[in-house]
C-alpha cells in the first residue's frame, strides 16, 4: 500500500519547481541556438569541435558511430517500452503516460525544429538542419524518465547513471561529427523541458525498488557498448593538445548533462515546508 502521505496532490512548491525548469529549459532550447548561428564564439566553437573529431583516424571513428547505432537505436527501443510496461504493471498509469509522453513529446518536437527552422549557412548539408540532435534529446528523455520513475532512495544513483548516458552519446555526436556541440545541448533542453512538462502529471512519487528487468536492460546497454569499446577501439587517443575543443566540449556537454539532471532530480522531489513537516 502506498504511503498516505504521498497521496496528496502535489505540493504548489513543487509544481512552481517544475514549471519554472520547464520555462528555463525552453530558454535553454533558444539560448543554444542562438549561440551556434549568431555569435561568433558559438560558431567558431561549433566548428573546431566538429573538426577535432573529424581528425581522429578511421576506427576511431567507426568505432564512435558503432555506439551511437548499437547503443542509442537500443536504448529507445528497449529502456523506452520496458519504462512504460513496468509503470502499468505497477498500476502506475500516472507514470506511464508522463514517461511515454516524455519520450514521444521530446522526440516529435526535436523533428519538428529540424524541419522548421531556418538552414545553417555556411554548413555541411548534413549538418545543416540538424539543431536540436535528435540523439542528445532521446538520450536525456529516457535518463529523465528513468529518474521519474526510480524511488527517492535511489534517485543520486539513477540520476548518475542518466547524466554518464547522455553525456557519453552527445560527446560521441561530436566527435563523429554527426551533430555540433550547441546541437547537443539544445536536444538536453528539449528533453528537460518536456520531462518537467510530464512530471506535473504524476500524483505521488515511485514506492517501490526499481524492477529486475529494468537493471536487466541497463546491463545489456553497458555489455554492447563495452564490447564496442573492446572490439573497435574507440576514439580515446587524442591529445589535449591537438583536440583542445573538441574535449572542451565534451567537457561542456558533460556539464549540461550533470545541470539538467539535478535540477530535474531537485524539482520533482520539492515539497512545500508544511508537507515536509506533515
């Protein structure tokens, strides 16, 4: 049986909570655009990022598009379903619908931007409509998802965990050139935004531990990628040196990753001082 007191409506400190990540993760989605098409630092930074990582040898980089295939196109498929099956088996519906909501809303709005907003100039085609990374955003959807759905006791680990995924799949875009830095963050923000947007819809927090077959799929995920890693040799060997930006990056990215996670982390467990002392 649930606990009494995590059946009450939410409390208005943590609806504000939400809504006002919500509001600075749409900014976020602004910010990072206008920073890769309208400042001269953002640009600059977008290319010598993209560049580093197009210097990186052959295996290198069949290794890094390895991960990306086996490990994100699995991720969705895999953590996105067994997210919402284990939510309904829990006869959990208000979590179900905020996680597949979440996943779906964060994706079909990242096309949606790609398809709507103006080409970047001056580009590679490919990557010319290619803000916000659909990648980045799927990746954060399910760590948020994941963390809305994970008990409080263990919310820093799933937390941890979400932040190291998605920041290893937006440092991986770059490297393999298939997205700019500012690509990457603009997809974080959109998922932010739609997981803060979702979390309005759940009543009471998750009560129970999170399920076997959850720690099951994360296993198979870390299994693919180190046999990845094991078999192609990814791209680790580069220098601070002659790959300053593009670790510099990878470093920012990391850093996105780590901000939207904890603030999401913090907004769905605020409660006003009177239900804290309830």
């Amino acid at each position: 049986m649930p606990n009494p007191r995590n059946t009450i409506a939410p409390s208005a400190t943590r609806r504000l909570s939400l809504a006002v990540l919500t509001l600075a993760a749409v900014l976020g989605v602004v910010g990072f655009r206008l920073l890769g098409t309208r400042t001269g630092f953002g640009r600059t930074f977008d290319f010598e990022a993209v560049l580093d990582g197009l210097s990186l040898t052959g295996n290198e980089r069949s290794s890094s598009n390895a991960l990306l295939v086996a490990v994100s196109s699995t991720s969705f498929a895999l953590f996105g379903g067994l997210l919402i099956v284990a939510a309904l088996l829990r006869r959990r519906l208000d979590l179900a619908v905020a996680a597949a909501v979440t996943l779906g809303g964060s994706f079909l709005t990242t096309e949606f931007l790609k398809q709507t907003l103006p080409t970047r100039q001056d580009v590679p085609e490919s990557l010319a409509n290619g803000f916000p990374s659909g990648h980045s955003t799927v990746a954060l959807a399910l760590g948020l998802s994941y963390v809305l759905l994970a008990p409080e006791r263990l919310r820093k680990p799933v937390v941890a965990g979400a932040t190291v995924y998605a920041a290893a799949i937006g440092a991986v875009l770059v490297l393999y050139a298939w997205h700019f830095p500012s690509d990457v963050g603009g997809g974080f923000c959109v998922a932010t935004a739609w997981a803060a947007t979702c979390a309005q819809l759940v009543r009471r927090p998750a009560e129970r531990t999170v399920p076997m077959i959850l720690l099951a799929a994360a296993a198979v995920l870390v299994v693919l990628a180190a046999l990845a890693a094991v078999h192609l040799r990814p791209g680790l060997s580069f220098t601070l040196t002659s790959h300053h930006r593009l670790f510099e990056a990878a470093v920012g990215i990391g850093i996105v990753a780590l901000v939207c996670c904890v603030a999401f982390a913090y907004a769905i467990a605020a409660r006003s001082a009177a239900a804290t002392r309830s």
